[in-house]
C-alpha cells in the first residue's frame, strides 16, 4: 500500500503523534484515516493504562475569584514533566476546560476528559476542581494566590 506524506500530515494535524505511529496506522487500516484515527487512540489508552501510576508534579493552577470575593474556582491540571506543563497545548487545554468551569458549563471533575490529551501528550494528566464559598458571613471573603510559574 502506498501511503501519501499528506495522509500521514492530515493525520497527524489531527491527532498530534509521531510520524511512524500515523504511517503505521494508515497501513494498517489501509489508507483510511478514520479507521487509523481510532487504531491511534487504542494505541493510546494501551499507553494511558501503562501510565496509571505515574506521579504527576508538574502542572497548572488557574484561579477565578467573584467580583463580591465570596466565592472562588481553582483548577490544578497535573502531568509528569514541566516540558509538558509548558507546552501551549496543555496550557490551551486548561484555559479552555476552566473558561467552561467558570460560566458553570463544566461542575465537577467528572466532566473534564483529558484522555485524548493524555494519549497525544504521552503523560498521565489529572485533574482537581475546586469551588470554594463563603455563606452567611459579612465580615469574610476569599482571596487567591497563585505563585509565579502556576
């Protein structure tokens, strides 16, 4: 079978993963890329599951406050290396799932896939979401703080 550099170049726009791994694909579902697209993330969750009990110490926090100071949103976004917690993709990816948290799209943990992140990435991501509120007390409020470098 031949397989042309813009298949292998249209697959990988797609779903981010090396040049061997999309060719090998595309061989093997002979051509079709939605057929290599799905061989690509089997592949993937067999390397997520191999990952499970990877630590994750690197990472993102993103805190949102309310105008009134009396309630607060964090999400800390975790991976394995600070290589990957730099990259924009995975920062992109926190920006956009806490946007969702923060206009109530999005209301806990089990909402958030970051599986085919994961599986692209080639690292364990986890994620905490937080929501923090302070009821009938005047005289309190919330205030965060995020060091540099989240």
């Amino acid at each position: 079978m031949n397989i042309s550099a813009k298949d292998v170049m249209s697959l990988r726009k797609k779903t981010g993963i090396s040049m061997m791994s999309y060719k090998n694909a595309l061989i093997e579902a002979n051509g079709d890329l939605d057929k290599s697209i799905l061989i690509l993330c089997k592949i993937g969750k067999i390397k997520a599951q191999g990952r499970e009990y990877k630590e994750t110490k690197e990472g993102i926090i993103l805190t949102h406050l309310s105008e009134n100071r009396k309630f607060a949103f964090l999400l800390k976004v975790n991976c394995e290396t600070d290589f990957v917690a730099r990259t924009d993709e995975f920062i992109d990816f926190c920006k956009n799932i806490f946007s969702q948290i923060v206009i109530g799209k999005i209301k806990n943990d089990d909402e958030i896939n970051c599986k085919e992140l994961s599986a692209k990435l080639g690292e364990k991501i986890s994620v905490n979401f937080f929501r923090v509120e302070i009821v009938d007390d005047p005289n309190k409020f919330i205030q965060t703080y995020v060091h540099t470098g989240n």
